[in-house]
C-alpha cells in the first residue's frame, strides 16, 4: 500500500467523520484512494491519540497521560501504532467484502479477532441504579486501549445483518479518488457519496461539465 505521508504540522488534523459508526471512521483515516494517491493521516501514535479523541473515545484529560506514557516508551507506542494500522487495512479489507459481498479474508478475520480478544479482557459487566453496563477498565499505561472499542465496533457491525447489508464504499472508487466506507442509513439506500460536500459535489460538478459541454459541442 502506496502512501503520502504527511508533513508535521503545528496544527491538529480535524478528522471527517461520516462513517456513521466508530470503526468505519477509523478505516476512514486515509484520503484518497488506497494504492493509488493515498494520503495517510494517521502518521505516529500521537495522530491516533488525536483522532480517538476527536471521535469521543477519550477526552483530553485522559489522552495526556498516553501521550506522557508514549514518549516515556515510545517503542511500546510505536508497536501499539503498527498493530493499529494493521487494524485499520483488516477492516477495510473487511468490509469492502461485506459491501461486495464477497467472502472475507481469513487473515483479516484472524487480526480482527486478536484486536477483539485484547478487548474483551478489559472489559467488565457492571450494574448500576438498576442498570447493566459492559464497561472498559484502562490504566494510564494502557496504551493501546483507544483499538479496544474500534474492535468491538468492528465485531458489533460485522455480526448484525442489518447494518451489514447497508455498508457502501463511496462511488468516487471508480475514479480512484476515494474508498471511504459508510454505513448507509438513508431510508431508500440511495446515499452513493462518503460526503456530499466532497466526493459527491465533484461528481455533480463533473456531470454539469459534462452535459454543458455536450450541449455546446
């Protein structure tokens, strides 16, 4: 896989969130169309740190002692960032099969589910006032625990046939420009686009072109 990596900037990358469920987002982390003009905007283990932010994993109280923790170990953060991205391509891989229909890979069925295991082991059952909660138990030392609800996002979706008839990948694949993934939740099934005032404004765009110049050829 081909990538641009970007440039260090002082200026927090603000994510686009239109997955329409957390794992999909973070699949959602690469602009462009993989193997062609990707640009990578996940790029160490802080940029992760700042997207599980963004997306209300943690707060910004919470992600200063992993970033603290990150540079007091930062080959342990380098590894928990490889094991993230290697994630991230499992579940693309994924669910554009669930989009296609077309069966899925076992090697990334095999990476989903150790991501799933890790996550699974933190988590307890609590009742309160009445109430049951499956809750994640984190340290401050727990660095990779932002890949915790991305699995079990990912193993949520995966497993309910509803949703998982309703995956998409944005149309604009064809042109190599865009393989965002989308939950689409119109009520006809029409949405076509990962965002309409990106892929899908060009599209129209270019159909406009495309028939002025037809009507003035």
């Amino acid at each position: 896989m081909v990538m641009k990596i970007t440039k260090k900037s002082e200026q927090e990358y603000v994510f686009e969130l239109t997955g329409g469920r957390l794992c999909l987002d973070f699949v959602n982390t690469v602009s462009g169309k993989r193997g062609a003009n990707a640009t990578q905007r996940l790029n160490n283990y802080r940029d992760l740190v700042s997207w599980s932010r963004q997306v209300g994993i943690f707060d910004q109280a919470e992600a200063k002692p992993l970033l603290t923790g990150a540079q007091q170990t930062p080959q342990e953060a380098e590894k928990i960032f490889r094991e993230a991205i290697e994630l991230r391509e499992s579940l693309y891989r994924l669910f554009t099969a669930a989009a296609e229909r077309s069966d899925p890979s076992a090697a990334d069925l095999s990476v989903l589910n150790a991501a799933l295991a890790r996550s699974l082991v933190r988590h307890r059952l609590e009742y309160h006032e009445g109430r049951y909660s499956l809750n994640a138990i984190r340290a401050d030392c727990d660095l990779d625990c932002m890949l915790w609800p991305i699995a079990k996002s990912a193993a949520e979706l995966i497993t309910s046939e509803k949703e998982l008839e309703r995956i998409r990948v944005c149309e604009a694949t064809a042109e190599d420009r865009c393989d965002w993934i989308f939950l689409d939740e119109t009520r006809n099934r029409t949405r076509r686009w990962c965002s309409m005032k990106d892929c899908g404004n060009r599209a129209k765009a270019r159909r406009f072109y495309q028939r002025h110049h037809a009507s003035t050829g």
